[in-house]
C-alpha cells in the first residue's frame, strides 16, 4: 500500500512541475510577442522618419537643379512643419557647390551637392555631418 502511495504522491508532483513549466513557458512567449510588438512600433517610427528625410533631400536636390537649368540659384532659409533647411549656396564657375543644412527638434545633419552650371545634373552627393 505505501508502493501505490509513493507513486500517487510522486504522479502529483510530476503534474505539477509540469504545469509549473508550461505557465513559465507560455509566460516567456507572451513576454517576448510583447517586447517584438513594441520594437516593431519603434522601428516603424524610424522609418517612417527616414524616408521623410530621403524624400526632403530629393525634393531638394530636385529643385537645386530646376533652379540651376531655370533661373539662378541663391543661398537661403526655409522652414516649414518641424523643418529648418538653410542653404549655402557657392558658385565655382562652372558648378555650384551647396551645402544644405537640416534641423528639426531632435537631429541636424548637413549634405553637400554640385550642380553643373550649364546641364544642371548632379554632379557629387555627400554628407557632411550631422547629430543626433
């Protein structure tokens, strides 16, 4: 009789070690759906603030060379939505040299460019600096 009370006794806890690891495991998948659901959302923010970034830098290189090819390119102060973009704007004969400065809230960072006078076309692309 104490044979089949041992083993009774010893079945319950196997039961329960094993509930026990199931519950901690189930746990740490949840914890770890948690934390990927949140680095996504971050990562999506990064994104997000990247290609606004690449797309502000082609529009701009877009309109250095209109205003190459069209009229006359200046040095000059733009600000709109959390943006401040100034424009250093060097004539070396036969290309200007732009270097274009980007501020928001939180980073700035610096590009250069060369446009050709008489085509217009993009002549170097380079960064110069920046912070976060």
């Amino acid at each position: 009789m104490k044979i089949y009370q041992r083993l009774f006794q010893n079945h319950r806890g196997s039961v329960l070690q094993i509930v026990l690891i199931v519950f901690m495991m189930l746990t740490l998948a949840l914890s770890i759906t948690a934390f990927s659901i949140l680095q996504s959302g971050r990562n999506l923010k990064s994104i997000d603030m990247l290609m606004k970034q690449k797309n502000l830098e082609i529009f701009l290189v877009k309109y250095y060379s209109d205003s190459v090819q069209n009229d006359i390119l200046l040095s000059d102060d733009y600000s709109f939505q959390n943006y401040q973009v100034e424009t250093t704007v060097d004539d070396f004969g036969h290309y200007y040299e732009v270097i274009t400065t980007i501020t928001m809230v939180d980073y700035h960072y610096q590009f250069l460019t060369e446009i050709e006078v008489e085509t217009g076309a993009v002549l170097k692309f380079e960064y110069i600096g920046g912070s976060i």
